[in-house]
C-alpha cells in the first residue's frame, strides 16, 4: 500500500457533512480486558506525527452513566509500536479514500464551497473517526471474534474506583455476553503495563498505559459491531501491525483477504 503525507488528505474534504456531537464517556480500561478501543482521527494523526510516542483516548460507546468514572483512559504506542503507529497513520488515510471525512463546525465556522480548499481543521469536529481495537500481537481475532473484553475480574476491577458500575460491551446480544464471560478464563489480557497512580473515587486514570510487547490494531470501515459479530456480507476491516496492514472482509461468512 502506498504511503501518503497526511497533507494529502487534503483532496477528500470536497464531502463533507454534519453530523451530532459524540457521546459521553463513563468506564474506560479495566486491567484484564482484552482490547483497548480508541478512534482514528485526522486532527489526532497530524499531531501524533510529531510525538514519539502517540497516545491514544479509550472510546466509551454506552449511554452516560451517573454513577461516577472507572478505569484507565489513555494508552501509549512506545518505540516497541513505532512502526504501528506509522501503519496506523497510513490505514486511515487508505479507508478516507473510500469515506472521506465529515465535519461539524464549532460555533459559527461555515464550511466551504465547492473549490475553495480545504478548510480550517481547528474550526471543526470530525464526526466519523474509525473505530479501532488495540489487542495483543498475536491475538486470534477471527476465532475470538472484536469486540468481547473476555475479563472476568471486571467486577472487583471497577470497585477500585466506585462501589457499582456499569461494564459497558460493545455487543449486546446475549450470546456475545455468555461468550465474553464463559470464555474469559482463556482469553490473556491486554499486554499493558498500569500506570502507578492513587485512585479517586468515581474518576478515571488519565495517565497512560504501555504496552508490554508489540501490538495490533483492528481499524473498522463502520461502527456497527454487532455486525462484524454476527459477520455480516460485506463488512471491511484493516489489520494493522509493525509489519504492515492487511485488508479483510467478510464474503459469506468468512474472513477473506483482498
């Protein structure tokens, strides 16, 4: 796959649409989970291009909870994640090709007309980041399916931080519920060292984590997890690791390369 400047970004922002504002956060990474679950965005990318180390933001897809904060809110690529920070970089500039960037304006920052540039990036959200899921190296996701956090610690986990909670999955069916509790046991954890802080009631951690050893990322085309789940016809992925990215989807149930 060809390596582009993020500058080159630039010849998609002829599409662009409005969209509602993101939703809250609430529980974040809890020591045990499988994954960390982040968003790809071009705002983030173009600063992460002069870091040696980019962090990246847990995503909490759930409703908004009144019950406080729980976990660990940020992970870091280290030099061992260099290079999957680069392929990172390079797999959101492949899928912006095919679904170029949507933005909502801040405050009263119009967008431009057609054949005008590109706009003023600081005036603006994304509100189609990509999805992706951070895992160990050589997690099996094809047989362990995206999306189950296999962590049967979740519970005593979250009283570190507040007395009841919520675990917020990312699939709701009740088979990918008895699936990420019954196989839990089976399923190592997130290669992560915890970062050394005091835990305050009801707030999350926002010192980093780091990996203890190479990891991947699942960048998906959509944010409709219950159909990569299900493997649903036609759904795409990118596989990212220090090596490279490899393109995935699904034809008549089965993960295919192409």
């Amino acid at each position: 796959m060809q390596r582009l400047p993020l500058a080159g970004l630039a010849v998609l922002f002829s599409l662009l649409t409005l969209l509602s504002p993101a939703h809250a956060t609430n529980d974040n990474f809890l020591p045990g989970d499988s994954f960390f679950p982040s968003k790809v965005l071009y705002e983030n990318l173009q600063r992460q291009e002069q870091e040696a180390e980019p962090v990246y933001y847990y995503n909490y897809i759930c409703e908004l909870a009144f019950c406080g904060y729980a976990g660990y809110s940020q992970l870091k690529l280290d030099k061992q994640n260099e290079q999957l920070a680069a392929n990172i970089r390079e797999a959101y500039l492949h899928i912006r090709k095919s679904q170029p960037i949507r933005l909502r304006p801040k405050k009263n920052a119009k967008l431009p007309q057609k054949n005008q540039g590109t706009p003023n990036l600081d005036n603006f959200y994304e509100t189609n980041g990509l999805s992706i899921f951070f895992y160990n190296e050589d997690y099996d996701w094809q047989r362990l399916k995206i999306g189950l956090k296999y962590n049967e610690n979740w519970r005593e986990e979250m009283k570190k931080f507040i007395n009841a909670g919520r675990y917020c999955a990312f699939v709701k069916k009740g088979d990918a519920l008895k699936r990420s509790t019954t196989m839990a046991k089976q399923v190592p954890p997130l290669n992560v060292k915890i970062p050394e802080a005091d835990i305050e009631t009801g707030k999350k951690v926002d010192l980093p984590l780091t990996p203890t050893a190479p990891l991947k990322a699942l960048i998906l085309y959509d944010d409709n997890y219950q159909d990569y789940y299900d493997m649903k016809n036609g759904k795409r992925l990118l596989v990212v690791t220090n090596q490279g990215i490899t393109r995935y989807v699904i034809y008549r149930g089965k993960w295919k390369q192409y």
